[in-house]
C-alpha cells in the first residue's frame, strides 16, 4: 500500500506500512521502558497513538481520492475492463483471492472501494457461493475501520428465541443458562465492522430491534436497562429478493432503506467465465496448500468441463469441486474423480466395467440428448475440418463463428487441426 507524499515531486509516494511498523516499534520499546517516568512514557506513547491513526486515515483518504477522481474524470478517455482492473490493483485495492475483467463484477468492486472509506451501510445480494461474504471483508479492509474487529453474523442460523441475546448480549441471570454476563456481537464489533450474512432471514421482532439500533446506535443487553453506546459499521447480505418479501410483508421496507443506502450486486460465476480460469488455478494451489501435497494436474476433458459447467452453487461450488479434485486423485485428475451427480453419464468411476448406454439402466431422457447433442457436434466438427484441409480460420470464415471460440470446441473434442491436415 501507498501513502501520498503532498511534499514530494508529483506522483512520487513512500511505503506507509515500514512507516507503521517504527511507530509500533517505538510504542513497544516505550512501553517496557525504564528510565523514563512513567508520565512522559504515556504522554509519547499518546503522541504515537495519534500518528499511526492520522497515516491510517490519511491513506484511506487517498485512496478514496484517486477512486473518486478516476470514476469522475470527465476528460479522461473510458478504460477498458482490463484497464479497469489494473487500476483498481494499483490503487492498492485490497482483495483477498483473484478476479476477473467481468464489467458488472468491476462496478460492484468499485463501488464497495469507493464506499469503503465511508461509514454508510452497504447491502451485498447475489446468488447463493457468489462471494458476498469477502465482499463484506474487502469493504471492511479497504476501509478506515481495518485494523479493527470484523464479526460475522449468520441471521439465519440464529434460533428465534437467542437471536437478541446473540446480538446485543445478555446480563447474569437473565434467562435460564445465563451463568454470567455476555457481551452480544454489536458489543463485540464497537469500533470495527459487522457482518449480517442471510439478513432476509431475520424474522420482524429482530427487525424491529435491528432497526432501533441503527437509529440510535445504542443496544441493551438481555436483562439490563442499562444502554450501551456502539459504533459499528454495517454490512448485510442477502441471496433473496428483499424488495419481495417487502412486498409479502416478511421485511421491513424502512429496515431495507437503512440497510441499503449502498446496494452492492454480484453476478453469478454463469456470468463471469472469464474469471473461471483464475478460480481454477488459485483453489487448485490452495488446495494442495491445506493438503500439504503438490498441485493436481487436470486432464484436457476435465479442464474443458470446468470451463463450461453451469456452476449454480456459484464461486464456493468450484472451490468445493477443486478441494475434491486435489483430495481424491493423484497426481492428475480426470472426470472420474467429479462429483458423481454432475459427472458425465458416459464416465466410469475409476476400478468399475463400462456398461452400454441401453434403455432401462439408469440413462436419463436430458443425458442421453446432451451425448447425441456432443457426438453430432464431433462429427460436423470433423467433417468441417476435412473440407478446409484443417485450416482453423477458413472454417471460422465459412461458418461466420468466432475463431476463438472454434478452438475451444476443437479442445473440448480432443480434435487437434494438424492431425487434418494430414490427411489432406
């Protein structure tokens, strides 16, 4: 990360983070000091306090600074999705994983940067697995509230009758089991950031205690008429229509105002193919990292169904399938090793006969369609490429097709152009 120099020559900038690490050596070497008076050691240790939160801020600043200008440049010519993602990287953007030039996924990240530096509350929604939970941590980190508590909080999971405990903590003795005092999660993410994952979950009584909480920014714990003061910057997320259960009477329409002041929405993975081949290569060395073993080799047909499954459980689907891929084969996975209720029909799992594709064994109507659909597919590609003597580009041109595109067919077929032109 980079902190703007104001005093240097125009764009030249210094490192903050050896800058933060000093401070925090002096604070430490300050703190166990003995030939100090104790007075003076807090004093300096305040002083220190003071710098490390004005480089904080100051970074964040201008950050927000250059995102805003490079949005709002109306001279500046538009960049491409490429462009845009290499902006955004050089802005220092923190993001923990990989993504890919989808424009619909890079207004989203640009949105959640420049919000990130603010208090307001952001509302995340998407598909189930599309990764609204690091968008959560990527507002969080990019923003001035970093280096302080992030919680997570899964509305959906919470039983009905703990949910106020779980959220704003209970006094001893308040209910049956409360042995002692507890802090809630509102408590818990003073200063910092918390996270309100599956907020359509949240049945109309949290609603309503959500709400007040936002308007006042206080909360009361179970059993106490004490109020407690808290400061914690909002981030919900949701895989349903908010606007819908509004309409069915299920969520409050002024909860989802308070909650949205900035909407975030993310494509599903169907959307953002490009990005497919990024996820595969960073779970799959992820993989192997928790797995203590090396990277799994994919073979050309298993890495051809990757790129084109449908994926409706999304981002947290291929990470799954790769952690599976890693754990079940050696050193290359194939097919076989996919689970079996996307796997292919016309695959064997390892150490089983083949059996033919006869009525009455299990074939589905869909399967037995999607292999003829392959196999006719095979053989236009086959006979296009004898006619053109395996000229890939004359039968792009003959069949008015994207040349790229071609070639993925060519791979997911097994067909290799030079083999036709051979036989020419």
């Amino acid at each position: 990360m980079k902190l703007f120099n104001p005093g240097g020559e125009r764009g030249s900038a210094m490192s903050y983070a050896a800058l933060l690490e000093k401070i925090e050596i002096m604070r430490s070497t300050l703190r166990w000091a003995t030939r100090i008076e104790r007075p003076d050691i807090e004093k300096l240790l305040r002083q220190a306090n003071t710098l490390r939160d004005e480089v904080m801020q100051l970074s964040h600043k201008e950050r927000f600074v250059q995102a805003v200008g490079a949005g709002a440049a109306d001279a500046a010519p538009a960049l491409s999705t490429g462009e845009r993602r290499q902006a955004l990287l050089a802005r220092s953007f923190v993001f923990e994983g990989t993504f890919g030039d989808n424009p619909r996924l890079l207004d989203a990240l640009e949105i959640a940067e420049k919000a990130a530096p603010t208090d307001l509350p952001v509302l995340v929604d998407g598909e189930s697995g599309t990764g609204k939970e690091l968008m959560a941590k990527v507002i969080h980190a990019n923003g001035a509230r970093a280096d302080k508590p992030y919680i997570s909080v899964n509305c959906g999971a919470i039983p009905d009758s703990l949910l106020e405990s779980e959220l704003f903590g209970h006094k001893k003795g308040a209910f049956t089991g409360a042995a002692n005092d507890r802090k809630g999660k509102f408590e818990s993410a003073h200063k910092g950031t918390i996270f309100l994952d599956e907020i359509g979950e949240l049945p109309l009584p949290g609603q309503v205690k959500l709400l007040r909480v936002l308007q006042s920014h206080e909360i009361q714990r179970v059993g106490s008429d004490e109020t407690i003061a808290v400061d914690a910057r909002i981030v919900a997320a949701t895989n349903k229509n908010l606007r819908r259960l509004i309409g069915e009477g299920t969520f409050r329409e002024d909860l989802f105002y308070r909650l949205s002041v900035i909407h975030v929405t993310l494509p599903p993975l169907r959307e953002r193919k490009d990005e497919i081949p990024l996820l595969i290569a960073y779970y799959g060395d992820e993989a192997a990292e928790a797995l203590k073993r090396r990277p799994v080799a994919l073979t050309p047909r298993l890495r051809s169904f990757l790129l084109r499954y449908a994926y409706p459980g999304n981002i947290r689907e291929l990470r799954n399938i790769l952690y599976r891929l890693s754990c079940l084969a050696g050193d290359t996975a194939d097919l076989a090793h996919l689970p079996e209720d996307i796997r292919p029909s016309t695959v064997r799992t390892p150490g089983t006969p083949a059996a033919p594709a006869a009525p009455g064994n299990g074939v589905s109507l869909a399967d037995a369609k999607r292999a003829a659909s392959d196999e006719a597919e095979r053989d236009c590609l086959e006979r296009g490429l004898q006619e053109v003597g395996g000229t890939v580009a004359e039968l792009a041109r003959r069949w008015d097709m994207n040349r790229s595109h071609l070639q993925i067919l060519l791979k997911k077929h097994g067909l290799h152009s030079k083999d036709f032109r051979k036989e020419r």
